[in-house]
C-alpha cells in the first residue's frame, strides 16, 4: 500500500514537470516573454493599457534567461527594440511606435495607437538593421 501511494506522488511530480513545461511563455514569473532565440527575457508594465480611446504605452524590462530573475540588474536587449501593431484579420499596421531608452535594459514604448476595435497583434522585435532577430507578439481583443 505504501508503494502505490508513493508511485502515485512520483506520478505527481512527472505531471506537475510535463504541465510547467507545456505553459506559455507569459505564464511563468520568471520570464514573462521570452526571446528564445536571444536568451533574453522580458516584462511589460503598462502605463496607459490597450484602448481605441486614447494612445497605449508601457515600460519594458529587459534581463538574461541564465540569470533567472530580472533583479538586481536589467541587461540591455541583443537587438534593436522595435514595437509596432499589427491588426492581421484586415492586415495593416498602425502609426511608428516612439521608444524611450531609460537606463540598462530598460526602456518605454509609447503612441501605440489601436485605432480601432478588433485583434491587434503587439510584435515586439529585436532587429539587427531590417533582420528581426527574434520577436514575442502579443495579442489583443479590443
Ligand atoms: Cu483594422
């Protein structure tokens, strides 16, 4: 009796393991989005969420998936931070997102402008000159 209920808790465990690594990347706190490619990870902190009222904004985070956790310090991404809007259902963007460096690995993305309502895709790009070197997109219902 004792074997079958530890053989049910190694179950467990296996599940528990096989789940973590079936979540989406957004799911786990210690890499809100994840540039796979890079290594990197990021988060998004709104200041103005998504809305067709008024023009969206937020800070974004940048630091190394090796180091598991964004404190104490932030590295700069290993691309060019680009952000722009994509609606794919009529397949056309919006206006040039403005990005605002801060410090070390940090920076705000501001006039994100969801000009109507419907899917918006959020494509934030690491580039290398026109080469996105690697991308996480976010998707928005408005
Ligand atoms: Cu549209």
């Amino acid at each position: 009796m004792g074997m079958k209920v530890l053989g049910t808790g190694v179950m467990g465990i296996f599940l528990g393991v096989a789940l973590l690594g079936a979540r989406p990347a957004q799911a786990d706190a210690a890499c809100p989005l994840e540039f796979k490619k890079l290594k990197q990870c990021a988060s998004i902190e709104w200041i103005s969420q998504p809305s067709t009222e008024r023009e969206g904004a937020f800070t974004i985070r940048f630091w190394s998936k090796a180091s598991g956790k964004p404190a104490p310090r932030y590295e700069d991404p290993k691309g060019t931070l680009v952000a722009r809007l994509f609606m794919p259902t009529m397949g056309h963007g919006s206006s040039p997102t403005r990005i605002v460096p801060h410090e070390t690995g940090v920076f705000d993305v501001q006039k994100l402008r969801f000009m109507m309502p419907g899917h918006w895709d959020l494509h934030i790009e690491l580039k290398k000159a026109s080469v996105v070197l690697d991308e996480v997109v976010l998707g928005f219902d408005l």
